[in-house]
C-alpha cells in the first residue's frame, strides 16, 4: 500500500505481474486499493511538460506564489 514502509501483512496489495509492474512503486493507496498519493514527488520529473506546468499552476495558485526555499 506504501512503498516507503516495510512490506509487512496491511503493507501489501495482491496484484498480477502485469499491473504491478505499472506501478513501481510510485502510488500510495488507501485500505480499498484506491490511490491517495504519490509515493514520491520526483515522479512528477516523468510527466510530459504540459502536464507538469499545469500541477505548477495548481501549486502556485493553492502557495500564493511563495518561494519554496524560504
């Protein structure tokens, strides 16, 4: 369910080969298998420009256009 835990019995959700390999551990997931966040930001880094200049303007608009490294 999180890849960033250990993979212990409520840690796990059973999947074919096929649909985990989509994964890779990029996805966390609530208790019903649905996704509620990525495992880790940089996977953002993946997307095709337009999409990430779109999750840059959600960002922007929901930190009011703050500096990060401040």
């Amino acid at each position: 369910m999180d890849p960033n835990k250990e993979l212990i019995a409520g840690n796990i959700i059973p999947q074919c080969q096929k649909c985990n390999r989509g994964d890779r551990n990029r996805w966390v997931y609530d208790e019903r298998g649905r996704v509620i966040k990525l495992a880790k930001p940089n996977f953002v880094k993946n997307f095709d420009k337009e999409v990430r200049y779109k999750i840059y303007q959600i960002l922007y608009k929901e930190f009011e256009g703050k500096n990060p490294n401040k």
